[in-house]
C-alpha cells in the first residue's frame, strides 16, 4: 500500500511546555483521529496510527521539533492545515507544514 507523508515543524509554549514527549505524542495522535485525515496505520494485531517524531524536547522548555504524519491518500499542506490546526491546543503552534516524497 502506497503512503504519503507531510513534515510538519512544531513549537510548544506557555501551558504545553509541562507536557511530556510521550504526552504531546498522544495529544497529536488524538488530534489527527478526530481531524478526519486518511492515516496511515501500521499492520499487525495492533494496528495504530504512523507517526515519526523528532527528537523529545525538554519538559519545563519552550522548544521546535519535527514531527513526519503518514497518510493512504495525497494530502496537501493547506489541507492538513484546515482540518488538523483546529484539533490542537492553541499552545502547540505548527510552524512549517511540507511534503516529502
């Protein structure tokens, strides 16, 4: 099965700097389901959502780290923007939004 993916740079501020790595991965996992965005999930008895994080930022810090979202269909970065930027706290700002292919 063919997938697509978007690199989607974010920068967590104010409330979310108390959030763990593990807690900012759950937040964005839940913000794609209700987004409505065809997810790519990985196959086995468990199958969940794919997502690449970049490294953890430091709890208690401000900080940028990329995150890579695989998709079953072709998604475009406006796309992404108008259906995911309204699930996520005000507090997690998308900075950048890119394909890769």
């Amino acid at each position: 099965m063919e997938r697509f993916s978007l690199r989607a740079v974010f920068r967590k501020e104010k409330t979310m700097i108390f959030l763990s790595h593990l807690d900012i991965y759950r937040l964005l996992l839940r913000a794609l389901r209700r987004s409505g965005l065809p997810l790519f999930y990985s196959s086995g008895f468990n199958p969940h959502p794919k997502i690449s994080m970049g490294k953890a930022l430091k709890l208690g810090q401000t900080g940028e780290t990329e995150v890579i979202f695989y998709f079953k269909e072709k998604i475009t970065p406006d796309e992404f923007r108008t259906k995911f930027f309204p699930q996520i706290p005000e507090d997690l700002k998308i900075l950048k939004v890119e394909e890769l292919s």
